[in-house]
C-alpha cells in the first residue's frame, strides 16, 4: 500500500542555499552529498544512513519524523533511497519550504551570487574573506572526505585555484573555481 508523502517540516529554518538555483551546480552538490550519505557505497541511503548523516551534521532528526517524510519517497521492495529518490525528496522539499523554483534568468543570477557567497562563507570559517588551507581542512573534515587527513594534500588544492598565489582563496578565485565545474547529464 502505498502512502502519500508527508508534507516536511523543520524545526530550524533552512539555509538559503539549500537549493542552489544553478541546475549543474545543485546536481553536483546533491551527488556528493548523496555519496556521503550512502556510507556502505551500496547506491541506497536507508533510514539509519541518513538519521546518522543528519545527526554527524548537528541536524538530529526524529526517527518518526523522518520515516514519514523520507520512507515515503523508498519505493516498495527497496531498503532506501536511490538517487533519484533522494533528488525527487530534496525538490519536494525545496518546493515545501521554499516555493517552487521561478525559471527568471535575472533572478537566477542573482541568487547564483547568493549562492556562491553562502558556499563561500561555509568554507571561510574566520570570515576574514579567504580561505586558509587550514579552514578548508576543517571543513573537509567535517564532510569527512579523506583528503583532509593530509596537510600537504589541502594546500596542493589551494594552490591550484590560487591565481595571486598568497597561499589562500579569495571569493574571486572561489566563484572562478566554482564556475568552472563541468556536471556531464545534469
């Protein structure tokens, strides 16, 4: 038998940039964080994979909670969430806590804009306007990517987009970076 979705709630209000408005951009995004989610690499994010990601990242959930809203996009015979699922739950999502998204090119670049400096400041710990090596360390730790464990490794990232060479990311060199990811299919 199956359910109609549960309509989301939250009890915090959502990042701005929880939909970013760039189609490439959000596919990518919503790719990692899909990989990130899916712990075992099985190609499914179950209940317990997602309630330990949401947790990980200080968003703890209500188990309830999150059977309703997310057990609803598992198709039947499935233990969680495919991709396409997991894209399908995030536009509902959006479009129930933000509105659905309005296709107007100047909006669009304008929140691109948003976007890119909401992106930027989650990397910019400090808020000093750059991105040190040791802040993007941080945060890829957080993410719990293995390129965080080495020192050396992090600084070789920063200086392939550092074009002034000062050892760090201005947004300039962010939004550069940023925009020169190419999403094949999205």
């Amino acid at each position: 038998m199956e359910t109609a979705p549960t309509k989301p709630s939250l009890s915090r209000k959502p990042s701005p940039s929880f939909r970013l408005r760039n189609g490439s951009l959000n596919a990518l995004r919503l790719r990692r964080v899909f990989d990130l989610f899916d712990r075992n690499g099985d190609g499914e994010i179950t209940l317990d994979e997602m309630e330990s990601a949401l947790d990980t990242l200080g968003l703890g959930a209500d188990r309830a909670g999150l059977e309703a809203t997310v057990g609803a996009y598992i198709p039947a015979g499935a233990n969680g969430l495919g991709f396409n699922d997991f894209e399908s739950l995030h536009r509902a999502l959006g479009d129930a806590l933000f509105g659905p998204i309005v296709e107007e090119e100047e909006a669009q670049k304008e929140g691109e804009d948003e976007d890119m400096k909401e992106a930027f400041r989650v990397f910019d710990e400090n808020g000093d306007g750059f991105i040190s090596a040791a802040e993007l360390q941080a945060v890829l730790k957080k993410l719990g990517l293995a390129e965080a464990r080495s020192l050396a490794a992090v600084q070789e990232m920063i200086c392939n987009v550092d074009r002034d060479r000062d050892g760090q990311v201005d947004f300039g060199e962010f939004k550069t970076m940023m925009q020169g990811i190419t999403v094949w299919g999205a």
